[in-house]
C-alpha cells in the first residue's frame, strides 16, 4: 500500500531563511505526487504537483520540489521564507494504479520568525 | 468562477441530531471526495464517489452517508451513530485518476 511520510509536524524558520519541508514516499510504481499548502481554517490549495515530466517542479509562490526516485522523496523547498508562507503543508500521493483516492502526509505546519 | 463550494462555513448541531453539509462543484469533474480533518491528525478519506450514483466507502466512514444523484453535488450527512463529529470537513473533486484535487473551503461542524 501506499504511504507517505512528512518528518516534521512543526518547522521553524527566520525571515530570508531557506524553507525544506520533508516528504517521503512508499510506492511500487511511479507516483504522482502533490504538495498543498493550508492557511488556518480553509482548504487546500495545490502548491504543485509531479507527473513525471520533469523531476524539478516549480510551483506557485516561489516554491519548487525535486523527485528523487533513489530517495523516494519530494522534499518541498523555496529559498527564501516570507511571513505570509506561514501555513500548513501536505504532501499527497494518488493511492495506487487504477483508483482515484489520495494518500495525504500528517501535514508540517510551518512558523516564519521574524 | 469554477471552483467547489462548501456550506454553510460553520455549523452548530446539538448531540443526536443528523446534519448534513453540501458540496457542489462546476469544475465538471466526475470523482468528489471528503475527509476529516482534526489537529495533528492530517485528512482522512470519509467517502469518496468516481461516477454518479456509485460511492465507495474511506478509512473512516461509520457514522457516515452520501449520496450523488448529480454530477456537481456530493453532501455528506452526519448522522447521531458518528461518536466524535466535531471536526473540520473539508470537500474536493477532480477530473480523474492521477490529476490533482481540488479542495472547497471547508466546513467545520461543532456538536454541543
């Protein structure tokens, strides 16, 4: 089954700082994965997604993700946090060939210090 | 505008009461879905529909019922055998397999 995996519920970064946010994933075939973004109480809103076109996708709001298929990963990086990035993250994997679910990450919530 | 609508925002329910929360999307998309979220917990899968008038039950789905009569709408009710129903519910859709979803803005639900 599938599975994802986000180390770190909670990430603390100064204003400028680089911003990683972890994300592994278990899969027995080429994903499709995804990186949402939540503000407090709203929805999710898809920062960016992979589909195997391009293993360095760029997404909205300055951030970009690397699918690293040696490491299982698709670590969420932008090279300089801003206070409105401030907000939760999911990483998100269609669950297997055939169906239309989504396997959700436990989500990393996101501090900007100023 | 396309998007997926979720209402109301906010809703009060006192305990025993069934209550149901509506989602309509204009995406034209033929799979919806909803989960739950609570604190740390991230989204898990409630119920989810590929076609209309076919759903398939989540990880989570006691306590529970859709239906989906129409393409664009999806509501999801809650009825007095859900233990915990106090939670944020959050409605998507998309246009198929391996395409992003798309998220409503969520209602959450408080039972007093």
């Amino acid at each position: 089954a599938q599975s994802v995996t986000q180390l770190g519920s909670h990430v603390s970064v100064s204003e400028g700082a680089l911003v990683l946010l972890r994300c592994n994933y278990s899969s027995s075939v080429p994903p499709y994965l995804f990186w949402y973004v939540q503000y407090p109480n709203q929805g999710l809103q898809l920062l960016l997604k992979y589909t195997s076109a391009a293993t360095l996708v760029k997404g909205i709001n300055g951030f970009e993700a690397e699918f690293k298929k040696s490491e299982t990963s698709f670590h969420l990086t932008k090279p300089s946090a801003h206070m409105s990035d401030a907000a939760e993250y999911f990483c998100a994997v269609t669950a297997a060939s055939g169906t239309y679910k989504y396997i959700f990450g436990t989500g990393t919530r996101l501090k900007v210090l100023a | 505008d396309g998007g997926i609508t979720q209402s109301p925002k906010y809703l009060f329910r006192k305990e025993g009461q069934n209550v149901t929360l509506s989602c309509e999307q204009n995406l034209n998309h033929d799979a919806m879905y909803w989960y739950r979220q609570d604190p740390g917990q991230g989204l898990r899968l409630i119920y989810y529909s590929q076609i209309v008038n076919d759903f398939q039950k989540g990880d989570i789905a006691e306590g529970y019922s859709v239906s989906r009569e129409k393409k664009e709408s999806f509501p999801l009710t809650v009825t007095s055998a859900q233990k915990n129903p106090t939670a944020f519910y959050l409605c998507a859709s998309s246009l198929g397999m391996n395409t992003e979803a798309f998220f409503g803005q969520g209602t959450r639900l408080t039972v007093v």
